[in-house]
C-alpha cells in the first residue's frame, strides 16, 4: 500500500539536512520497507551554478547522488516510523554503478527514486535512480549505514 506523500516539512523533522545540502523537496510515493519516489526543483538559484559552470549550469553528479542518498535515507526514516536524533547519521558505505546519462539543468525537476535491494549487518543497499522528464538521469546502487555520533 501506497503512503501519503511527505511535504516538505514533514521531510526537515525527518533529515537533518538543511540549506544549501537539503536536495529533496516532496516525497510523491512511499510504500514502506520496499520504494520511495521524490521530487528535487532544480531552480538556477542553487548556489553551486555559480561555478559548474557559469557558461553553461549543470547539476554535479556528486549532488544527484546525494540527493539519491537523501531520498534513500528517507526511505529507511520512514519505514521504520522513527526520526533520526541529533546524534544519528546516515554514511555512505559505498556506491557502485554509478552512471550518468543526461546533464541536469535548471528547470528541470528531478525524480529521485530508491528501492530497498537488502538490508543486512546494519548496512542498506539501495538501487537507485533519478529522471528528468522521464528520462534516465542517474543510477547506482548505494549501500548505507546509520550510526551514533557523539
């Protein structure tokens, strides 16, 4: 069963994230324990156009996969009913497979989607990807962790 979509401020109580690295704007679609989809407005204010590049902007693919990171982290959030303490923090442990299809530009809206491939040890691996106008964007596979940090 398909979840209510997450505003955006449902999504601040669940990521610690904010301005200028929060990357997720609306989650449209969850279903828990299994997928996610969610929405980022790429707007030319993003401070990182600025130098990548002024000629000609473009979303880094570091940030898409972030933002892939953030729709993930989530995902796990969500499914589990609980928001993160000031002390939780969701790492990457790794990415595989990452591949970048069509430069993302302002205007466009990204559609960031993730999907649970296993969860074992503490350690979540994700297939993902992320869509403009429906067409492929960005995708790996992420594997994640959540730790206590003092």
């Amino acid at each position: 069963m398909t979840a209510p979509p997450l505003d955006i401020h449902k999504i601040l109580k669940r990521l610690p994230h904010r301005y200028p690295i929060l990357l997720v704007d609306r989650v449209l679609e969850f279903e828990s324990g299994v997928r996610i989809k969610a929405l980022k407005n790429v707007t030319i204010n993003e401070p990182y156009f600025m130098g990548h590049f002024p000629a000609r902007p473009v979303m880094p693919g570091v940030l898409m996969l972030e933002a892939l990171a953030q729709t993930a982290a989530l995902l796990s959030f969500e499914s589990a009913g609980t928001e993160p303490e000031d002390d939780t923090v969701v790492y990457f442990v790794g990415i595989d497979g990452a591949r970048f299809k069509r430069p993302v530009e302002p205007g466009d809206q990204l559609i960031l989607e993730a999907t649970i491939e296993r969860a074992r040890a503490g350690i979540v691996k994700y297939k993902v990807h992320a869509t403009v106008d429906g067409e492929l964007a960005v995708e790996a596979e992420l594997m994640c962790t959540m730790r206590k940090v003092s």
